[in-house]
C-alpha cells in the first residue's frame, strides 16, 4: 500500500469508526448508565464482530450477500429488531438495575456488528479500495483488519469515555432517565434508517 493510499485508508478507518452509529449509540448508552468498565465487554465484542465481518468478507462472503438478496434482507430485519430490542433496553434501563441485566456483554457487542448490513457493505468496499493485487492478499488483509480493529477500538473507547462524563455530569434519576430515553430514542432512528436503506 503506499503512503497515499495508506493515509487515505486511515482516515476511512477514523470516519467509519467515531461517527454516530449504532455501536457506538448503543456504547454511549450503557457508559452512561453503567460507566467506563461496564462497556469494555461490549467493546471487545464489537471488536471480535469486526474481525468475523472482515474475514468472511476477505473470504468473498459479502458477494454472497449479493447473489441471494433475500438473504441480505433477512440479515437486516434481524439486525432492525435488535436494534430495537437494545433501543428499548437503554431507554427503559432501571436506575438499579445490574450491568448483567442490560445485555452489555461480548455477545451484544459481537451481533450489533454482525447483523448490521451496513458493516458488510463497508467490508468490501474496503478490500477493493485498498487491497493492491500485486502485492500478497494474505498479509494486506491481516493489516488492514488489524488497523481496522486497532482503530475502532480506540474510537469505541472515546465514546465510552463520553458516556462516562455523561454519567459524572448528569447525577439525578430523572436527568440520567432522559438521557436513556434519548439514547434509546436515537438507537431506534438508527435502526428504522437501516430499515429504510435501499439494498
């Protein structure tokens, strides 16, 4: 990869990983409410759900995704209901509630990027954008995973950080109750925009 194509890589890498999305909504959510710590398991499978998508799109499974589009489709109801299913646990989260109880795990981490459509998307369009076919495929892949994953998880940890403050600046129960509300609220616009996506 050159040094041109390699920056330009990088900056795909940041704006795909710190904007709104999502993950991160859902991540904002539970830092908020539970703090820094209660999100590192979600970050971690929401980093082990990048690596899943990015191997099985090196592997030509996004193409898969292309030929049956019924198949893409059912991926993203399924990804739509839980959304919604995460949207509506932030926004109704009990002020005593446990981090166990509000499915901030490995697991959510892991399917909020696996039945997300879009992830898929973006996995191919960044193995054609920057994989060079002269070079060997095999350690281009392993590096851009790495650099995919190594930067998304530094952005993740922002917004956790982010939720952390929320949750310092904002003490009583009614104000962190709006602000779950909020959150959820926006979780669920995420997924009816998903929903609303051509393809």
């Amino acid at each position: 990869m050159s040094f041109e194509l390699a920056i330009a890589f990088i900056l795909f890498s940041i704006s795909i990983s710190i904007t709104p999305g999502a993950g991160n909504i859902a991540l904002l959510g539970i830092s908020s409410r539970h703090g820094f710590n209660a999100g590192i398991p979600f970050v971690l499978g929401n980093a082990l759900g990048i690596i899943v998508i990015m191997v099985a799109a090196s592997a030509g499974l996004v193409s898969v995704l292309s030929l049956y589009p019924d198949l893409y489709f059912a991926m993203k109801l399924a990804g739509v209901a839980y959304l919604l299913y995460m949207a509506w646990g932030i926004a109704t989260a009990k002020m005593d509630g446990d981090i166990e109880s509000n499915h901030s795990g490995v697991v959510s981490g892991v399917l909020i990027q696996l039945l997300n459509p879009k992830g898929w998307v973006a996995s191919l369009t960044v193995f054609t954008q920057f994989i060079n076919p002269a070079n060997d495929y095999v350690s281009q892949v392993a590096t851009i995973i790495s650099v995919m994953v190594g930067i998304g998880v530094l952005c993740m940890l922002v917004w956790a950080y982010f939720g952390t403050m929320l949750q310092k600046l904002l003490q009583s129960p009614k104000q962190m109750r709006v602000i779950n509300g909020c959150l959820g609220g926006s979780l669920a616009i995420v997924a009816v925009m998903m929903l609303g996506q051509a393809g």
